[in-house]
C-alpha cells in the first residue's frame, strides 16, 4: 500500500475519479475499463467498486474481485468505497474492514448516521485510514437525520477520520457543495474533498456537463477543497476537465 495520508495533508489536491454505477448503465462495459478510464483521465485516487457489497455470505469472492479490477488499472491510490449499510453490527463491520486491508484506505460515503460512523469507528484497523463523506439534502444543507455539516464535521474528527467529504446530495449544486466545504472548514482542521453529481437526473440525462462543472471548481478550491471527484453522472471526461482545473489551480 502506498502512503495515501500524507499527500492528502500536504495541501497539493489530489484528483479523485468519477462515477462508476452511472457509467456502467451509460456504457455497458466491465469495471476494469471504467477504472481504467479515469486513470487515463489523469485520477489519482481509484474507489473499488463496492458501494453496496456488503452481504457476508458473498463478501470474500465480491470484494477481491472488486480490489483485483481496480488494481489492474494501475492507480496512484486505490481507496474502498463502502455505502450504508443496512442492519450493521459490529461483526459485519469488522469483516468488511478486513477486506479492505489491501488498500491505501476505506470512505464511507453517502453516510447520514453518525451511529454506524461509530461502529465503523472502532472496528476499524489503526493502520487502515478512514475517510466519510457525508450526503445532504438541498433545503437546510443537512443530513436525513438532520445534522448540519458542522456536526458531521465534529463527529467524524471524533471519530479518528483523516479526511471529510460530502458527495451525491438531490438537487445539490457546485454551490451548495462551496457551503458545505465552507462550513467543514469553519469546524474542523481535516482535509476536505467533494465528489458532487452531475446534476439531478431529467428523463435519463444528467444536466452538468464537463465545462460546465469544471467552471465551477475554483470556488471549490478556494473553499479549502484537497481532494476533487464526481458522483452520479461524472464521467472520464469530467475527471479530465477537473484536473486542467486543478493543474492551472496549482500554477496560479
């Protein structure tokens, strides 16, 4: 495994890649070539394709399959991807933990429930870095269960997370993402890093296209942003845009 803290600290962004369910339903094509894709597209952070692997009676087979495709891609850093999980308990945690010893670390992501975030938490390997990236509603910029962006900035630096982050969210905007890094910033010291949707989906297509979101991300960067990705929609193309982005951001 690589050092992937460090570089996340050091204050240089690191690029992270795009979808991956969006773009297996765009294109029909196998996880590995979307993996590699966004490496092509100049990521440097790869998450395995587990968003939703998380039954124990498959969790062995599914995620090595997942960490060998990713792998394959060859990228700089390759980071679990771990969604909510229904009816966790402790024992679940700590296997799906175990799987993801052979990465450079796990993100919770899409998370809303500080209660899981805490099982997680202490089953969680002292070596194994963990990140969370919270979701929020457009209308409050809070959780499902209500917490504001403060809180889960409070909650997850009490929980040992090395990094915080906010991705997906309905109907939530490059400026709504700009709020949520600003009030990140305001409560806690953590890396911060977004992984925002292509806009809210009409009949099929996602609003936002690459020039458009990469307009946006200065803002975001000047926000605090470390780390930069896309969510639902986001394609290579979007990665690509970001990192001209982000290198011109890096030049100034």
């Amino acid at each position: 495994m690589n050092d992937f803290v460090q570089p996340l600290r050091s204050g240089r962004i690191l690029v992270m890649d795009g979808a991956m369910g969006t773009e297996l339903q765009r294109l029909h094509a196998s996880p590995e070539s979307i993996h590699s894709s966004y490496v092509t597209a100049s990521a440097d952070v790869l998450l395995t394709n587990t968003f939703q692997t998380h039954d124990p009676t498959r969790l062995h087979a599914e995620w090595r399959v997942a960490i060998r495709a990713a792998r394959e891609a060859k990228p700089r850093f390759l980071v679990a991807g771990v969604g909510p999980v229904p009816n966790l308990t402790p024992s679940l945690a700590s296997a799906i933990l175990a799987e993801c010893r052979d990465t450079d670390g796990v993100v919770l992501e899409t998370w809303t429930s500080f209660v899981e975030l805490e099982i997680f938490a202490k089953a969680r390997p002292s070596d194994l870095p963990m990140l969370v990236s919270f979701t929020f509603l457009h209308d409050g910029l809070a959780t499902f269960a209500g917490a504001s962006p403060g809180e889960c900035a409070r909650v997850a630096e009490q929980h040992g997370a090395i990094a915080i982050g906010a991705n997906c969210g309905k109907d939530i905007d490059m400026d709504d993402m700009r709020r949520i890094v600003e009030r990140y910033r305001s409560t806690c010291a953590l890396p911060i890093f977004v992984r925002p949707n292509a806009g809210t989906p009409r009949n099929g297509v996602y609003p936002r296209s690459p020039t458009t979101m990469a307009a946006q991300l200065p803002a975001l960067l000047d926000a605090g942003v470390t780390m930069i990705g896309g969510c639902c929609g986001t394609t290579p193309e979007h990665i690509r845009a970001f990192r001209e982005v982000v290198d011109r951001y890096a030049e100034r």
